[in-house]
C-alpha cells in the first residue's frame, strides 16, 4: 500500500510537472504572441515614420529647388539692373559731356557776338 501510495503520488507529481510544463509554454506561448504583435505594431509605425519622413524630403528638396530658382532670377535682376544702371551712368556722361560742349559753344557763340555788335 506504501508502495501504491508512492506511485499514486509519482504519478500525480509527474502529472502536475506536465500541467506546469505545458501553463509554462503556454504562457511564453502566448507571451511570443504578444511580442510579434508588438513587433508587426512597431514595424507598421516605422513604415509609417519612413513614409512620412521619405515626403518631409520631398518637401525639403521641393523648398531648396524653389530657393535656388528664386536666387537665381533675383541675381539675372540684379545683374540686368547693374546694365541698366552702367547705361544711364553712360548716357548721362554723355548728355554731360554734350551738355558742357554745348555751353562751350554759347560761351564762344556770345563772345563772338559781343565782339561783332562791338565793332
């Protein structure tokens, strides 16, 4: 009776041994689970950063292209206001230069007037 006692007990050791094997997998079973499903949750969120920073670049390179537009139209204005400029700065020593010619000419025109009504 000892003896089937003992083997009673073995076999109900051995049973919960195999309960508590199978909760232990179980639970890192379901445990696994959840850490896929927290990994497929993280991976969606990194696809979604990546999908969000990928069009931020976008936006950046579209920003930086219109910038090096701009820059480039300011400076073709620029350069065509400095011809503009350089023209009436010539014109204008031109129309000086005429202009002190002329006056030149009333200068030398009078006196010869004077000197014909003087005689």
């Amino acid at each position: 009776m000892n003896f089937a006692l003992r083997s009673d007990l073995f076999d109900d050791q051995y049973s919960m041994s195999l309960c508590e094997g199978f909760f232990r997998r179980a639970s890192m079973l379901q445990r696994v689970n959840e850490l896929k499903k927290t990994n497929e949750e993280l991976r969606a969120e990194l696809r979604a950063s990546q999908t969000v920073a990928a069009e931020f670049r976008c936006r950046v390179v579209d920003v930086e292209r219109k910038l090096l537009e701009e820059k480039v139209m300011r400076e073709q204005k620029e350069r065509s206001r400095e011809r503009e400029r350089t023209a009436w700065d010539e014109e204008r020593e031109e129309l000086a230069a005429k202009l002190k010619h002329q006056k030149e000419l009333d200068f030398v025109s009078r006196r010869d007037l004077h000197t014909m009504y003087a005689d």
